[in-house]
C-alpha cells in the first residue's frame, strides 16, 4: 500500500490515511458562529475521503479574529453548530480538528473579496489590536496595544476556555496557531517582539506564551487527545526567525508533550519574496523530524497524489496538509487512491460513480 494510505495513530485517535485538510480561513461566520457553509465546506472535504480535517482559525476571542468573519469559539453559544459539523465528520470516518488562534496585531481586517485591509478601531466592524509590542504589521495600520501582564493572562485563559468548547463541541485534534503573523507567531519573532520582561529576549522567553498556552490547554485537554502546534519555520528575512530556532523550539515543544508540528513558513513580516515551487516548504519538515525527533506535517504546493506519497514515503514528514488543491477537488483522497492504486472505501452514496 502506497504510504499516504497507511493509517497513522497519534496517541489514541488514528487517522485513515496521512492526507489533512489544512485550516483555511472562509470569512463566512457572523459573530463567530459556524453555519452551513462551514459544515459543507468541512463536511465535503470528510465525504472525500480526507483522515483528518481541521477547521480554520478559530478565534479564542473576539479581539483575536482576523477578521469580523472568522469563526469563533470564545462562548458557549458557538458549540452547537460545531458539534453538528464534527459529528458529520466523524460519520464519514474522518477526525475532527480544530486550529485555535489569536490574530494579534493581524487582526480587525475587512473581508478578501471586499478589500481586506485593515478596519480601524473607531470604524464599524472595526477593534483595537494587540501584540507583544507596539509595532504595526506594516506601516499603513494601526500601531497595536502591547500587551500587558493582565492582558497576556487573558490570552492564556482565552486559550484554555477555547479548549473546554472545542472538546464539548466534539473535536478530537487541537492545534494551536502559531505561525503566519499571529499573535504567537509575534511573540517568537525577534523582529515583532521588542520586549525585556519575561516575554522578550532569548528565545526562550519569546517563547513563554506558547508554553503557558500549552500549559493551560493540557490542563482541560485530554491525555489521549492529540495536540499540535503550527509555526512558520522561517520568516525568509535576515534577522528574523530561522530553521533553527524551530528546530530549539520544536525539541522544547517535544518535551512539552506536543505531538506534532505543522510546518509552514513565513507571515510575520510584510513583502517579503518567498521562493514558490512545488513543496517548497516539505524541506523545513523534514529538517524538524530529523533534528527534533518530533512527527511533523509538510504543506505548501503539494498538488499531486505522487508528490504527496512520496513525501511519506520518503520520510519527509509523517502527514501532508492540504488547502487550495482540496478547495479545487474536494474529492482529491479518492482520486489520489485511485492513481496508486489503492482501494479505499467511497461513500455509498458515490460508489455507482468509482472508476
């Protein structure tokens, strides 16, 4: 059997196959509530055939959207319709997932297709940001509230309620965002993180947050239950975060229990140029895996059933996310198994169409 069908177990919750629907925001929700177009989006990709499917970033908080249509876990209102999505999942033979995230200073934007700029506080669907300094993502927004003790206590608590709701609303997976220009990902960086208390300095300090959230989350989230950590493993800026800072963060994070690490790249720092080509991000996973000795899982322009088989395979890394190929096929697992050969099981409503 071709590797990207070998089930994988982690802790105690296997996945069917090492293909995951990675966390794509839709700017769908009202309010951060799920709705319908959250449970076809996510439900599809299951009737697919996907092992595990993780939801976009959901905020902990309101201030921690990106923006006014980002999904939300931060009352207890939210849970309803998001257990009717992971039921449907798990129905399909998938795990549900969710990502669970902070904007920071990359929060209160206005929608993509309306323009996505920054909303200021003052204006309508607009909110006053925070990070870990008063440094505006690019010189055209808002300059953001540092965050103070108090300020980053809630962060912590808002992290640890988010988890009591994901686990109620049926979630088996939870992975912490801290990658692409986001709260966490600002507080690792040396290039947004200006600090000289706790939270500033050595990268073990930058670091803090990230810790004291897993802290916090461990103490609600069940042993058995997966917990994964995003990061962007390079900001592609010299100066800024390397490889090998997330090989030193990723061997703390192993130590910390963290069962796997999502490794994209880049985010914090504005216009930079990054290198595109197919997979250009599987050689930080693989450098994580083998230096950390730590599962990880490779995303960036993985297109094809080949490539992403041979990428497990290989070694590269032990899951491969996907996020625009899966808003293109929907169905890509089934149509992945079918080009190496692999009899999976379809749905029945779909089995007169196999090939």
């Amino acid at each position: 059997m071709p590797h990207l069908f070998s089930p994988i177990k982690i802790k105690n919750i296997e996945l069917k196959n090492r293909i995951v629907v990675s966390p794509m925001c839709e700017y769908s929700a009202v309010d951060g509530f799920a709705n319908n177009w959250h449970l076809v989006h996510l439900g599809s990709r299951a009737v697919g055939g996907a092992g595990l499917i993780i939801t976009e970033a959901t905020a902990v908080s309101p201030e921690g959207r990106i923006s006014y249509g980002d999904l939300g876990i931060w009352k207890d209102e939210h849970i309803a319709k998001l257990k009717e999505i992971t039921n449907f999942i798990e129905e399909q033979g998938a795990v549900a997932g969710i990502q669970l995230a902070h904007a920071g200073r990359k929060a209160s934007h206005d929608l993509p297709w309306t323009g996505g700029k920054q909303i200021r506080f003052t204006e309508e669907n607009g909110w006053v940001t925070f990070a870990p300094s008063a440094v505006p993502f690019t010189e055209n927004e808002e300059t953001p509230q540092e965050l103070d003790r108090e300020g980053i206590a809630k962060v912590i608590d808002d992290f640890r309620a988010a988890a009591v709701r994901a686990l109620a609303a049926g979630f088996k997976v939870i992975e912490l965002h801290g990658a692409h220009g986001y709260l966490i990902n600002q507080f690792l960086s040396p290039l947004s993180n200006h600090r000289t208390d706790a939270y500033g300095g050595t990268l073990e300090n930058r670091a803090r947050l990230l810790l004291e959230i897993i802290d916090a989350v461990k103490e609600v989230w069940p042993e058995e239950y997966p917990l994964f950590v995003r990061i962007s493993a390079t900001e592609w800026t010299e100066g800024g975060w390397t490889i090998d800072d997330s090989v030193a963060l990723a061997k703390i994070l192993l130590d910390k229990g963290i069962d796997l690490i999502d490794t994209s790249t880049g985010g914090n720092v504005a216009g930079v140029r990054i290198p595109l080509k197919p997979g250009y991000q599987v050689e930080f996973a693989e450098a994580i895996k083998n230096q950390a000795c730590i599962p990880t899982g490779a995303v960036g322009l993985i297109t094809t059933a080949k490539q992403a088989d041979e990428i497990i395979q290989t070694g590269q890394a032990d899951l491969v996310l996907l996020a625009r190929e899966l808003l293109r096929d929907p169905h890509f697992p089934l149509r992945a198994a079918h080009e190496l050969g692999v009899e999976v099981k379809w749905p029945l409503q779909y089995e007169r169409a196999k090939w």
